[in-house]
C-alpha cells in the first residue's frame, strides 16, 4: 500500500526537495564535493587522516595506459577497477581471482585482458562518471571481508552507509549484494538493505526492492540475527569524517575487513534517501535534534549521544518475539 504525504510527515520521512535545500544546500560547500566526488581525491585525504581505506593498486588516467592494466594487476587474485568520478556503483569492476586463462568475476564469469581493457576504456570516456566527464579508473586491492557476515551476503562484499549530520551519525545500515544485484551492495540493483540501530549495531529492519525482507534471498539467513562487529570503532570512523571533509551532511561508506578491520570505502556528499526505508522510520526527527547541538563537541561525544538518544527496536526484533 502507498503510504499518504501526511503519513510521510508522521514518520518523519524527508524527500530530496528538503534535503537538497535544508541540509546539503545549507552545510556543504560546494567547493569541498571533490573531495568526495573523486574517489582519488577521498582515499589520498583519507590516508592524510590516518584513515585506512582498500589498498591503492594503481591508476589508469589516459587511453595509452589502458593496454597496462594486466600487468598492473599481475600478483593479485582479486581486485576491483571502479571509476573515480562515478556514483551509484556504476562501473565497478569486481574481479575474485584469476589464473593463466583470464579473470573470473564472483559469478563465475569469466573475463578476458580485452574485457578489461575495454572496461577501463569506457571509464576514462566518462561513460560512468557524473556528468559524463573524462575519468580516471582506479584499481584496488579486493576487500576479503569479515567472515562472520559470510551468510548475510552472495558474491560480493556487505558495506555500511551511515548518515553523518554534523558529525553526528544519525542513522545506518548494511547494504547486502545479492544474485539478482550482480554481487553488488547497490539497493537500487537488487541488493537488500539492513537498518541498524545506532546503539548495538543490531538489525531493525529488511528491505528489497521496496518490500519488507526477513531474510537473504539467496542464502536464506534470517535477518534479525545480524549484528555488525565493530561498531563502535565504525561509528567513531563515520562520524571523524565530518572534522576530514568539513561537510555538513554526508553519506560514509564502509566495509568489514577480516585483517584491517574497519576500512572507509568511500564519502558522499549527496546519499541517497533509502536508508529511511531500511530503518522503517524518517530522518527529519534525529536531524532537528542534532541542529539543537551546540559546536565544538568532540567525535566520542557525538557517538555517544547518538547511541542514546538514536536507539530503537525495529520490525525484525518484533517478528522475532512474535514467533
């Protein structure tokens, strides 16, 4: 059923008219998005922060370089080529391993040195990248993600999104790939999303393509068992990207690595509004609250105000009890 404008409200649900105007409009500046809208520029910042991001393989920045990219990836099972400019997980290459013959996807597809090179092609035209301008294609070391969350997910890596307000991190959730998402983390593509309460890093609610999800299609693991590790140090990182980016109301993408633990995957100054289905619950609330905050509070103190006044018991703990 469709849910009413006035019902809406009630939730606190915001749409992109009033988040483009009151929050992005209002605290970011327009000069700092490239920190962010290249993902370059974002992990060469973030390793000035001491913040640990996915491991820089190399660059290709002209179409001479493309017919490098094999030799530039020899010696390393799984790597990832994504567009430095680009958004919502278009052209993101995920390669888990390789042998004599070629490169398979997490799939089981197999690529060959043209399909690659044809793929980094395409990303420096700007055929993935915001507006369509010329790119750069960065190539990474593949995540090997915490084996805990093994179950949550299929063929690729679980990320979290946290909403940073301010440097307040006002609400989260965990983004699983999925078949029918290609092994990506993306909603919009089919990957399922997880709200998670601020607090414990627990479940609260699933969804799928606009519906209510209990467990992994794929898998078949219930939901309401999912807790995130970390979460506290994640929340810690999410929330000291507001002191290395200065941007007001921002979108921290982060993933679970079994050996670096906590890494930053990349910033947004723009995120998206699906987090609010996810969590069955509006931003505008926790966003009014947070504009009350007096300044000058450090990253503890925001977390910890977070997890207090920010906690919640969601759908999937109720079904839980209920069965």
């Amino acid at each position: 059923m469709w849910a009413t404008p006035s019902q809406l409200r009630i939730k606190g649900i915001i749409g992109m008219n009033r988040r483009n105007i009151r929050y992005i409009g209002r605290y970011n500046d327009r000069r700092l998005y490239p920190l962010v809208d290249d993902k370059l520029q974002t992990k060469l910042l973030a390793k000035r922060f001491g913040v640990t991001t996915p491991d820089l393989i190399g660059t290709i920045s002209n179409q001479f370089s493309v017919k490098h990219v094999a030799r530039m990836v020899e010696g390393h099972l799984g790597f990832v080529i994504k567009p430095a400019k680009g958004s919502g997980g278009k052209g993101i290459l995920v390669v888990e391993n390789q042998d004599k013959e070629g490169y398979i996807k997490p799939s089981g597809h197999r690529l060959y040195r043209e399909d690659l090179e044809r793929h980094v092609s395409n990303i420096l035209s700007g055929l993935y990248s915001l507006g369509g301008s010329p790119d750069v294609a960065v190539v990474e070391a593949l995540i090997a993600f915490d084996e805990s969350l093994a179950e949550y997910t299929y063929e690729g890596v679980p990320d979290i999104r946290v909403i940073v307000f301010k440097g307040y991190p006002v609400m989260a959730m965990m983004r699983l790939s999925t078949a029918a998402s290609d092994g990506k983390a993306n909603l919009h593509q089919g990957a399922v999303g997880v709200g998670i309460d601020i607090a414990t890093g627990t479940a609260v609610r699933g969804v799928q393509f606009d519906r209510t999800r209990l467990d992994h299609p794929d898998t078949g693991q219930e939901l309401v068992s999912l807790r995130v590790p970390h979460w506290d140090t994640l929340l810690n990182l999410a929330a000291s990207c507001y002191e290395m980016t200065k941007l007001g109301y921002l979108g921290t993408d982060m993933v679970l690595d079994k050996i670096h633990g906590p890494m930053l995957l990349e910033l947004n100054a723009r995120p998206g509004l699906a987090i609010q289905m996810a969590n069955g619950e509006g931003l505008r609330r926790r966003l009014d609250l947070v504009e009350r905050q007096p300044e000058g509070i450090d990253v503890d103190a925001r977390v910890a105000f977070s997890q207090q006044h920010f906690a919640r018991r969601g759908e999937l703990q109720e079904a839980a009890l209920a069965s």
